[in-house]
C-alpha cells in the first residue's frame, strides 16, 4: 500500500510526474491499473492546484524576477516556442514529454490560455500519456519477462 502512495506522490511532483512514476512503478511489479490510476490523480491534482492559484503565482514570480533581475529559464524559451507554433492543445499533449505537465499549464496560462481550456487540454494530455507511458511499459515489461530468459 505504501508503494501506492508513492506512485501517487511522485507523480504530484514537478520533474518526477508520470514518465518517471508510471514505468518505474510497473517494473517494480505493481498492479499497471492502479499505478496509472494514481499516477493520474496525482499529476492532474497538483496541476489543477496549479491552476486555480494561478494568479498569486503569477504575481509572486514577477515581482521576485524583479528583484532578481533574472533571464528567462531555457524551459520557458522551449515553452514559448512550443506555444508559438502550437497553442494550448500542442503545449498540452507535448509538455509531459519535454518541459513537464505543471510548466506546460503555468506556461499555458501565463500566455492568455483561459482557465478553463487549461483545464480540458491538461486533463487530455495527461489521461493519454498516463495511457501511452503505461500500456507501453506494461506490454513491453510483460514481452520481456516471458520471451527473454536469464
């Protein structure tokens, strides 16, 4: 059960999230069900957080770069970049694979993206790489295990 928890944990967390979480959860030999399951929940619940306390963020990173004086981080640029070429729907579903889930949204929203469409394009990305991340380490963990003998 403990392991569960940390399935749902790491996924919650920025930089870990669920290409991290899912296949290392499969491979240690938890259920595939209920690590994509949680993974979900965790990665959509601290986004969703995210979201919501959009505003406040947005203030609280402005004035510290202020203070700062800072550049723009080369995940931002990436972000911008993604942003340009694709909107919110191509920042959603390309984000868990190159800047993560919970910049992918921050960066979306800091754009003009509403509330709302953050929500549904996050949400969408998130099921399907939850899918993708876990059907693929599934069925290839599974491969493994029956055709290759040590």
């Amino acid at each position: 059960m403990f392991e569960y928890f940390l399935v749902f944990l790491g996924a919650a967390i920025p930089w870990l999230e669920i290409a991290l979480v899912i296949p290392l959860g499969i491979i240690r030999g938890l259920s595939p069900f209920w690590v994509m399951t949680l993974a979900f929940i965790g990665n959509m619940l601290t986004v969703l957080i995210l979201i919501i306390a959009f505003q406040k963020i947005k203030e609280w990173m402005e004035s510290r770069k202020q203070k700062e004086g800072k550049a723009e981080s080369k995940r931002t640029e990436r972000g911008k970049r993604i942003w340009n070429k694709y909107g919110m729907p191509g920042l959603a579903l390309l984000g868990p694979i190159l800047i993560g889930t919970h910049i992918a949204a921050f960066i979306g929203l800091l754009f003009g993206a509403s509330k709302l469409n953050t929500t549904i394009w996050m949400t969408v990305s998130i099921a399907l790489w939850t899918l993708v991340f876990g059907s693929a380490t599934a069925m290839g963990f599974d491969f493994f295990v029956k055709n290759i003998q040590f």
